[in-house]
C-alpha cells in the first residue's frame, strides 16, 4: 500500500510542475493573473495536501485531507477547461493535463469513498 501511495504522491508532484508550467505561460492580462493564480493554486496545492493526508493522525484526518485533495483537483479541473474553451494558450498541451485531472480526480475520489467504508 506504501509503495502505490508514493507512486500518487509523485504523480502529484508531477502534476503540480504540469500546473506550474502551464500558469507561467498565461498572458500577463487580468483573466490571465486571475487565472494562472486560481490554477497554479489549486493545482500545486493537491500534491502538497496529499503529502499531509499521508501522515494524517487518525482516519478521520485522513479524510478529510483527501477531501480537500479532490476539491482542488475539481478546481484545477475547472480553469484547465477555462482555458481550453477559451482558446487562451497557445504551443501547450492542456488536453493531457486535463486528462490528468480526471485520472487523479477518480483516483482519489476512489479513496475517499474506501476510506469512509473503513470506518
């Protein structure tokens, strides 16, 4: 279980730099500020949380962690397909972070709900 559980944390990790190489190609607009800061937050910040339900002090913790882990993953979800309607950035590939997000969105929403069954 340890070793999936580092394979998701890098996953994450690596998440978080698609995230963050995607936000500092935004243009310098409002709507681009606005948005490579709502994205660049949510999107680093799944890994990190992730990171703390690891070392969660009870499985009520956990979850709750790993609630906040798919809230912002929602997010992220949300401004990446923002950004691909609105046809914003250009040179990047921002159908396979969005597949991402989905992939890591059922990951972690299959672990919520296993870890409530647990209870």
């Amino acid at each position: 279980m340890e070793e999936k559980a580092n394979q998701l944390a890098e996953r994450l990790l690596d998440y978080g730099v698609g995230i963050f190489k995607l936000a500092t190609k935004l243009e310098a607009s409002l709507p681009g500020k606005h948005i490579a800061g709502q994205l660049f937050r949510a999107g680093t910040s799944a890994g990190a949380n992730y990171e703390e339900a690891c070392g969660a002090e009870s499985r009520a913790d956990f979850i709750h962690k790993v609630q906040i882990v798919l809230k912002e993953l929602r997010e992220s979800h949300y401004w990446l397909r923002l950004l691909l309607k609105s046809d914003t950035v250009q040179n990047f590939n921002i159908d396979s972070l969005i597949e991402e997000t989905k992939q890591l969105i059922n990951i972690i929403a299959k672990s919520v709900i296993t870890a409530k069954k647990k209870k």
